[in-house]
C-alpha cells in the first residue's frame, strides 16, 4: 500500500469509525455488557451515543477508587450532587446528569481542593456525561485532568490510572486523535494485564481500544491483530451474542474489508447485525 492510499485509508476508515462508534465494556460486568436489556433514550443526545449509555455509565462508575476519609463539610452535598448526575444518567436525561456534575464538580473541588480523588472522580463523570452528549472536545478537557490527578495521587501504575487512560484513549478515538489515543490504550492495556490478566473484560476493552486507534490510523494488520484479540476475550466473557462482542467485531469487519479480505469481513458484519437485532 503507497503511503498516499494508507494516508486515504486512514482518513476513511477514521470517519467510518466516529461514525458507528460504540464504547466497549471496560467497567462492571452489566446486562448491557452481556447483551441483555433494553437501553434508555438519552434525552438531548447524539443518536451515536444512544445504544451505548449503560457501558460508559458501567466505566463512569468503577473508574476512581475512593479511599475512605473522615466526613469533611461540604461531603455530603458533593455524594448528593454526585449520586444525582448518575441517576438521570442512567434515566438517559443528559441535560439533567450535565448540570448536577458541573455543580458535583464545584463542589468537589471546594470540599477537597483540585488534587483529590474525589475531584478526580468528579471530572471523570463530568467527562462521560459531556461524551455522551456529542461534546468530546470539552470532555478531552476533563479526562486529562482527571488522568493527571489519578496518576499523582493513586500511582500511574494504578488501575484507577488505567480507566483514567482508557476513558482519555477513547474520546481522542472519537476526535480522531488516534495516533495519542493508541498510546493511551497501550498503557492502559499494560497495567490491564499486569492488574488483571488477560482474559479480563478491561484487558479486552483496552485491546479493542489499540486496535481502533490503530484502524483510524490504517495500520490495518495489527489493528486486525488486536481487534480478534479483543474479540476472543469477549467471546469468552460476554458470550458470542453480547453488545460489546458486536461492537468490535463491526471493527474488525472494517479492517478486513480495507485489506481486502471481503468474505471475512462480510461474515463479521453479518453477526454483528443480528446481534444489533
């Protein structure tokens, strides 16, 4: 492939990609996860995000790991203001959810001060709500502050660093800033498999991670690599029929077909759309 066709290719497939994008599971094991379940109507949202609320919310949710602390003035309002930005998450109202993690936000910050983890956790939910709602760019802005708090005070080794890394790894995805985001994924997929091993739904969700970042940059055999990597982990975890499973290989199906392999790449597609059903 001349370097002005992989440039081409790149280009394409990075449109195709934020396009039909759907985060992989990287948090708790929920129905969504696991294919079952219907998903709620995000009020306001992107039909891009529609399908896909319960697998940020499932990152969002396990993403910073609090210590426990004696109770500080002001703690009670920011768990208040936090709980509510979840509840009407998960209610799919995101014009609800982005005002109480703004004021959660605030809160956070004058309780504990900026380099906290519970800021850290703030500015993560912070971050997902605005992803949901088609805002990446300003969501870049919260995920970099979130990672870089997380890093100094749990450790860049830290799996509450590798989430930090992954949720930062796939708004640059969707900005198409996938040169960077492929190194956020490669150092999440590291502490992943240290932490955790590899047959582990975060291993799995951070090779898909690497693998769509290498595809939006059109480095197609190693990003066909990691994406069956992802999807026999998947596989193994979610089962065949799971959401999580049909997201990448719909990724995979792509890089096949940009490398030519059509029937491969045609069987793909064809079992993601029935589990899309």
């Amino acid at each position: 492939m001349s370097k002005s066709s992989t440039t081409s290719s790149a280009l394409s497939i990075s449109r195709l990609l934020k396009k039909g994008s759907r985060l992989a599971c990287a948090g708790r094991s929920s129905d969504a996860c696991r294919g079952r379940g219907r998903l709620p109507v995000l009020k306001g949202a992107s039909p891009l995000f529609q399908p896909t609320v319960r697998l940020w919310i499932a990152i969002a949710a396990g993403a910073i790991l609090i210590a426990a602390a004696p109770a500080r003035a002001g703690e009670a309002e920011w768990k208040t203001l936090n709980a509510q930005a979840q509840t009407h998450l998960q209610r799919g109202d995101l014009g609800q959810s982005l005002l109480f993690a703004r004021e959660a936000l605030r809160e956070a910050a004058a309780t504990f001060g900026e380099y906290h983890l519970s800021t850290a956790s703030s500015l993560d939910t912070l971050g997902t709500v605005l992803t949901l709602s088609g805002k990446s760019d300003e969501a870049e802005i919260y995920y970099r502050r979130a990672l870089t708090i997380t890093e100094k005070l749990a450790g860049p080794g830290s799996a509450a660093a590798a989430v930090a890394l992954f949720n930062l790894g796939s708004v640059l995805t969707r900005r198409e800033v996938a040169a960077e985001a492929e190194q956020m994924h490669r150092r999440a997929l590291a502490i992943f498999e240290k932490t955790y091993g590899e047959s582990d739904r975060r291993t799995a969700a951070a090779l898909h991670g690497v693998g769509s970042a290498l595809l939006a940059q059109g480095k197609l055999a190693p990003a066909v690599a990691y994406l069956r990597r992802a999807l026999a982990v998947k596989e193994k975890i979610f089962g065949s029929d799971s959401l999580t499973t049909a997201h990448t290989l719909k990724n995979l199906a792509l890089a096949l077909q940009h490398l030519g392999k059509k029937d491969e790449a045609d069987a793909m597609r064809a079992r993601a759309a029935r589990i899309y059903k």
